[in-house]
C-alpha cells in the first residue's frame, strides 16, 4: 500500500499507487488524482488507464500529466499549473517515487503564485521530498508571478 504524504490541506504525493490506493485515497477525503508516471517506465507497474477506471469508480476525478524521470518541460509545468487550479481538491498526485509529482507541484504553485518559496521548500521538505535540484526555478517563477 503506497503512502500519502501531505503537503499541505489541498494537495499530498505518493509513490506510484494501485486499486486499492484509489480505494484508500477516496476514503481519506481525497478528491482527484494527477497520475505523472508514463505508462511502461516499469515492468509490472498498474497502468493510468486502470488507476483512471478505478479513480472513476471512487467517484474521483484523473487527470494524466506523464513525465519521464529527466523529462520535465513547459507544457507539463502548464498541465499541471491547469490540473491544480481546475481539480477539485484534495488532489492526490503520484509517479514512481513521488519526486516528479513534488518538483511539478512545487513549480506550478509558485507560477500560480499560491505560496512564497519558502513556504514551497518547507511544505516538501516535511513531506520528504527535497527541492534544492529546481530551487531557483521555483524562486524565479515566485518572482514573476506576483
């Protein structure tokens, strides 16, 4: 069983999940999933469209943002920029190890301008997740969107 971690009341990150997660995830009040694993990164790994069907299921809302490990760019910062401000929350986001989904989130909500980067740093870092490697994208995208 994968475990939530929570960033703040809106928003937590988990490794990559199952059926019975989704399951768990609705039980635990959570109210969309954002999938950023690509299907095939790993033998034996659920697919999106089956977390997608079970999120369904939950009565929950998907939306698929896959990256590859190295692979993060624009149009996934905007994806998710857009998934953040469209889903209704909690939102549960999730790929191998969770990192992808923690530097998206953090990127994304210092574009929307929702939290200083501190603030960012801080809510990851108790999570467990460090951002040093995008710390001054997150600082860059916090000063031009204010």
């Amino acid at each position: 069983m994968a475990q939530f971690k929570r960033l703040n009341h809106t928003m937590a990150l988990s490794a990559q999940i199952t059926v019975t997660d989704v399951e768990e995830a609705a039980r635990d009040g959570f109210r969309h999933i954002i999938n950023n694993r690509p299907d095939g990164e790993e033998s034996g790994q659920p697919k999106g469209r089956t977390i997608e069907a079970a999120a369904k299921a939950a009565g929950l809302g998907y939306t698929a943002i896959p990256v590859k490990p190295g692979g993060l760019d624009e149009s996934a910062l905007v994806a998710m920029t857009e998934a953040l401000q469209q889903a209704e929350g909690p939102i549960l986001a999730y790929c191998r190890t969770g990192t992808r989904s923690a530097f998206l989130w953090a990127l994304s909500t210092a574009a929307l301008g929702e939290s200083e980067p501190d603030v960012i740093f801080a809510e990851a870092a108790n999570a467990g997740y460090d951002l040093t490697p995008i710390m001054p994208m997150v600082d860059n995208l916090a000063k031009t969107h204010k």
